[in-house]
C-alpha cells in the first residue's frame, strides 16, 4: 500500500485513481497480487516526478501502469518457467443467491474467469491494445506512445485482438442455463451416469486443478468424466457459489473450513472448463465465504 498523506493533494488524486488503476493492471495481468505490485510502483515513481510538469495525471498513472504491465507481460513471455500460465487466475468466491435474471446482464459485463483466460492468448502488444482501449476507452495514440507504434499500427493491434476475443467462445455469465448445466452435471457426477457426463462435458473440456502437490491438468471428456464420478462426493454436498461471475461449488470440511471450489465455464450448453482448488494452503489464502447451514 502506497504511504500517502490525505493532506497532499497529489496523494489525493493517487487515492482517487487506486481502484481504476488496479483494474487496468489486474486485466492486462490476471493477477490480483501482481496489480498491487503495479499499482506501488506507479504510485513510486509518482512521487519521483516534477507533477507541476504533468497536465493530466489520470492520464499519465494510466500510461505508467500501461508500460509497467507491458514489461510483465514480457517478463513472462521471455521467462516461461516464471509464467502467470503455471499457476490459476485469482477466483473471487461469493455465495450464490440466484439472482433475478434481470441481474444476469450485470455479471455478464464482469470480467470472470473466462474473459481472463481468453485475454491469456493475446500477446502482449494486444492485450495492452485491447485493455487499454476497449475495456478503459484510452485513445489509440495514447497505447501508441506506451509501445512505440504508430496509432495506424495500434489500431491494427486491436482490431486483431478484437477478432480473437470474439471468436473465442466464452460464457455470458451465471444465467438460468448455466446454472442447469451445471447441476446436470453434478447430478450425474453423483449418480455415476457417464453418458450423463458425456454429454453435458464439451469433447474437449480441460479440467485445471490446484492441489496440495502442484497444478494438474485433464483434457477431454472422457478422461473428465471418469474423474467426476471418482471425486463426486464433496460436490455433492457443496453450495452453488459465483466465482468471478461464473457458477461454481464449494465444499467445507465439518469444522467448516474450505475442502474444494469449483469453477465452471459453459458455452452452448455444453463445459467446456472446470478449475478447481484442494489445496489447503491456496484455500487458506483465499476470501471465502462461511458455509451457510440449510
């Protein structure tokens, strides 16, 4: 956290910009944690800077945490053994109240797991592009001056970027059909129906789990399933909970600490991913909601 003074009024605007700023970093990197990091720096090399000589702060805070996501990204990419791809997007974890459908149009503008996910096959160049302008409507010459390209050029980065997202289906959120998939598939996970899993799992479903020992990773329906009907037993008696806007299952151990999360992404009626969480040190770093006895 920056050690800045409500009486400066540079720290004040700093503060004003916090939240804005560590959403753009959170999308460009997918990682709470790695926000903040951005977040302090920019804030450090703020207070480096002649501000009497900065005309538009909002604007210059964006640009600065622009560059410094761009040399994450690239971090990364040059160092896969340190990638963000190792590990699991962070999952926002809150209770399912099945809200009205005309609530659904409010988590479908979230950006949840899915989105993080397709965000992950841009390159850095695009992902920037198309945080930068259309998540946060900053102007082409602006992420143009942050990657050393012409405004003819970034828009091109875009529009690539665009294309990309679009055509790479994702969920529109925890509606009344993912809801129903989900619970399909939970019910023949229970009652070992494999035909039953088969065809609410999509062909090439990847399954992502985070246990005690390191990520593992399932793909295919066939192999998904199998291990549905073989681990069905805490879902079965976990609750419907959102993890970042998408349907999912917690499972509490009986002195009520966490057991598992599951996240679910649906398309077209069909899973096509499901992460899940078993380590019990991921679960005790993570905000989880209490169970709540029936």
């Amino acid at each position: 956290m920056a050690d800045t003074s409500p009486t400066d009024p540079i720290a004040e605007t700093f503060e004003a910009q916090r939240d804005r700023l560590r959403a753009v970093a959170h999308r460009m990197l997918g990682s709470h944690a790695d926000a903040e990091d951005v977040v302090q720096e920019a804030w450090l090399r703020l207070s480096r800077q002649d501000t009497a000589a900065i005309h538009n702060l909002a604007g210059w805070l964006t640009t600065v945490v622009g560059r410094i996501s761009l040399d994450v990204l690239r971090s990364r990419q040059a160092r896969p053994e340190a990638s963000y791809e190792d590990g699991l997007p962070d999952l926002v974890v809150t209770l399912d109240d099945n809200p009205a459908p005309e609530d659904d149009a409010v988590l479908a503008d979230s950006v949840g797991l899915a989105l993080l996910v397709v965000l992950e096959s841009l390159g850095p160049g695009e992902r920037l592009a198309f945080v930068l302008h259309d998540l946060f409507a900053v102007p082409f010459d602006e992420i143009g001056r942050i990657l050393g390209r012409s405004t003819a050029a970034t828009k091109m980065l875009a529009s690539r970027a665009r294309r990309k997202v679009r055509t790479t289906e994702r969920p529109t959120g925890a509606g009344r059909e993912q809801r129903e998939v989900v619970q399909a598939f939970l019910a023949a996970a229970r009652n070992g129906d494999f035909q039953e899993l088969l065809r609410v799992l999509d062909p090439e479903v990847k399954l992502t789990v985070d246990t005690p020992s390191g990520v593992v990773v399932a793909l295919g329906a066939t192999r998904v399933a199998a291990g549905a009907q073989l681990s069905a037993g805490a879902a079965a008696q976990g609750q419907a909970v959102l993890v970042n806007g998408a349907p999912g299952v917690m499972s509490w151990h009986e002195d009520g600490t966490p057991l598992s999360v599951l996240a679910f992404t649906v398309v077209d009626g069909r899973i096509t991913g499901i992460t899940a969480v078993t380590a019990p040190v991921k679960l005790a770093s993570m905000d989880l909601p209490a169970r709540v006895r029936r």
